[in-house]
C-alpha cells in the first residue's frame, strides 16, 4: 500500500504553531515582497480569497477581516523537516514530493494494520510538530492522491482515507469525480478526453490505455492502470508544473568533505534549474539542507536546512547555484559525516505572468534575454547529446556524493 501525506493549510499551519491566536482567524500567507497570495486557511478561503490573489486587489471590506502575513521560508523548510523526520519513524521509504507532500510506501506492512498505523502517525505529527495532516491510502500513487482529498473533504474518515481499487465505494466515487481532477490531467487533457467522451474518472478507468497512449502520452496511459490501482507512476513522470522542485540524493559513502557537498549542490541545483526551465517556472526562494545517518550512533548527529530568497524571481542556474552555494556555506559544519544534501526551489510563478515585488531587484532586457539564451542552449545540448554534455563545473573523479551502482 502506498499513503500520500499532505499538511493542510501548511504555511498557514506553521505560523499558527508558533502563533496560537491564529487559531479560528482567516489568515492569508503572501509570497516574496508581499506580492500574492500563496497559502489561505479555509476560513479566508470561504471569504473569497483566491489563491493567486495579488494582495492590493482584495476588496477593502474582506481584507479587513484578514490576517495578512508575509512568508517565512526558513521556518516553512524546517517544520517540513522535521514533519519528515516524523514520517520516516514509521516507514524507511519516504519520497518527498513537495514541501508539504510525502508518499509513503507500506510495502511489506500488514494491510488491516494500516489505519490504524497512519491515525497514529498522524497524531505524532500532530503532537511533534503542531501541524495537522491528512492521508490518503491506495495501491497506486494517484488513487493515494484521490484518497487524500476525501481524507480532507469528508469528515466520516477522521483524516485517514482507504480507497480499494476494486471496492463499489471506489466505483460509486470515481463515477463522480471529474477527469480533470485526477493528479496529471491538466485542463487541455481534460478537455481533449472530453472530446473523446470520457469525462469521469471512472470512464477513463475503463478506457483502452494503448488507445489514449496514441492520443496523449505514455503518462496517460499509465494514469489508466494506476486507476486500476497498478503503481506504475515515478514522481518525475508528473509533468504538470509543481508546487516546489526538490533534488536530493543520498551519497555513495559518507563525507566530511566541503568540497563533495559544493559539488553536489552545484549537480542538484543545476538539475532543478532544469526542471524549473522544462515547466516554464521561475523561482523566488531556494532551500538548501544537509543532513547526517540518524542511524549510526557511533557519529554526531546534524541536520539542517536553510532558505535563500532570491533577488528577483530566476530559472538561471548560474543564480540559483550561487544562491544554493551561499546557503551551503552557512550551514556547513566541520567535523561532521554527511550522508545526503539537496536543494528546493520554492515559491515558483509561471515565467509569462511573472509579478515583481515593490522592493526586488529587477534585470535589463539584455541581460534576461541573454540568460533566457545562454539557458536554452545548455538545455538543448544536454537533451540532444546526452545528461552532463555541458554543466556548471566538473566533478571530481572518485568523489564521496555519487552514488553507488553495483
């Protein structure tokens, strides 16, 4: 079994944490600069408040009622930290899809266990960390993420939702659902399957995969089979713009080595700049984290993670390596054996509706159109010659961080 864990209302969450008389208030979280609106709690939510919303366009009369705060990544990173940590208690394979988002893998684990396995690990997070979650079991990635919404929407679940693919309640609420809900179909999906008469989850359940997969894609046809509760999905296949973009990896030995962790970070960051470019994003924020194997005792334990606003919103690598680079240095430690680091970009807006704070720094058209190109160039060769034909500094041969492959 697979459990999608998702922190309601996270940003939102973590300032009522440290900020009790939240509680019950319509709060709103802004992204940098106090721009937009980006994390609302579900009481401004029912006043009307979109996400998206640019702050000075809430009407007067509702921005009145509103607790407007402005983010807090680094304490956002490290309550999304420690709500991990938390997780990995209770199962070894955690696979952080966002910075409020983690699947977990049950495999192994006895089925008539789990919900009562997973209303306990909720009220730890709960007791740990102060912030609520909900989750959402299945046998496939996407009927998690379903499970997930009703674990939210309907109260009867208690935060814990199960959905068995071949269970009538299944049947009787996928037959409901609209295909444009489903994790992966985008609205011109939607659309195009509506022409083809499936409109339902349900129905695209029972549509030919080979035929959709002549029509759409390879992700399309797997989103079929995950329906049928067949895990098929890797997190990368999701080509719907994300939330946040992490890249990590865990080393092939570990180091205590300055030099490995610049070179790794500069890997990571290049790739998330990457995939940041791939889904036409830019990036207002970038958390960096480092962290030691919590299981060898005989070490000193560290783990930490910092978060780097940018400058101006960016999808060049060269700004994002400088910026994760400058994250690294502050949270480096001497003496200490590190197993894995990685990097997040957070806060990410769409490249043609790109909104500039009063106060951030802003580039000459010359200047972002010779990024734009420089960025187009290193992507194209990297795709049409191979992965790592053209990178920000070369690694050394025999480094600690690459991994293993025996």
């Amino acid at each position: 079994m697979i459990a999608l864990v998702d922190c309601n209302n996270f940003y939102v969450s973590c300032e009522r944490v440290f900020n009790p008389k939240l509680e019950g208030r319509p709060v709103g979280v802004l992204s940098n600069n106090d721009g937009c609106v980006v994390a609302r709690s579900a009481e401004i939510k029912k006043l009307g408040v979109a996400m998206g919303m640019p702050a000075h366009q809430i009407d007067p009369r509702i921005r009145r009622q509103c607790i407007l705060l402005s983010s807090n990544y680094a304490l956002y990173g490290d309550m999304s930290r420690r709500v991990t940590d938390v997780l990995s208690q209770h199962t070894p394979n955690v696979d952080i899809y966002s910075i409020d988002e983690s699947f977990l893998s049950f495999e192994g684990f006895d089925p008539e266990s789990l919900e009562e396995r997973c209303q306990v690990m909720r009220y730890q997070v709960r007791r740990d960390t102060g912030i609520p979650v909900s989750i959402g079991l299945s046998t496939s990635k996407t009927l998690a993420k379903i499970a997930n919404h009703r674990a939210k929407k309907e109260p009867h679940f208690n935060g814990v939702a199960i959905m068995h693919p071949d269970s009538k309640d299944t049947r009787v609420f996928l037959e409901q659902l609209p295909v444009t809900e489903i994790w992966g179909v985008a609205g011109r999906n939607g659309a195009r399957l509506n022409t083809l008469g499936i409109q339902t989850a349900w129905q695209l359940r029972e549509a030919a995969p080979k035929h959709l997969r002549k029509h759409f894609s390879v992700v399309m046809e797997r989103i079929v089979y995950e329906l049928r509760g067949e895990n098929c999905i890797s997190l990368d296949d999701m080509d719907q713009p994300k939330k946040q973009i992490m890249v990590s990896r865990s080393f092939g030995r570990l180091t205590n080595s300055k030099a490995d962790l610049h070179e790794a970070i500069r890997v990571h960051t290049s790739r998330a700049g990457e995939k940041l470019r791939k889904q036409a994003g830019l990036a207002r924020a970038i958390m960096v984290f480092v962290r030691t194997n919590r299981f060898r005792a005989d070490l000193p334990s560290y783990s930490k993670s910092l978060v780097v606003p940018l400058p101006h919103p960016t999808d060049d690598s060269r700004e994002l390596v400088r910026a994760a680079i400058a994250g690294l240095e502050r949270i480096f430690k001497k003496y200490i054996w590190y197993q894995k680091c990685g990097v997040m970009l957070m806060d990410l807006c769409d490249h043609n509706n790109e909104q500039l704070g009063l106060l951030a720094e802003t580039k000459s058209d010359e200047e972002r159109i010779r990024s734009e190109k420089l960025m187009a160039t290193l992507d194209k060769l990297n795709r049409e010659h191979g992965k790592g034909t053209v990178r920000l500094g070369m690694p050394r041969k025999g480094n600690a961080w690459e991994l293993k492959c025996q």
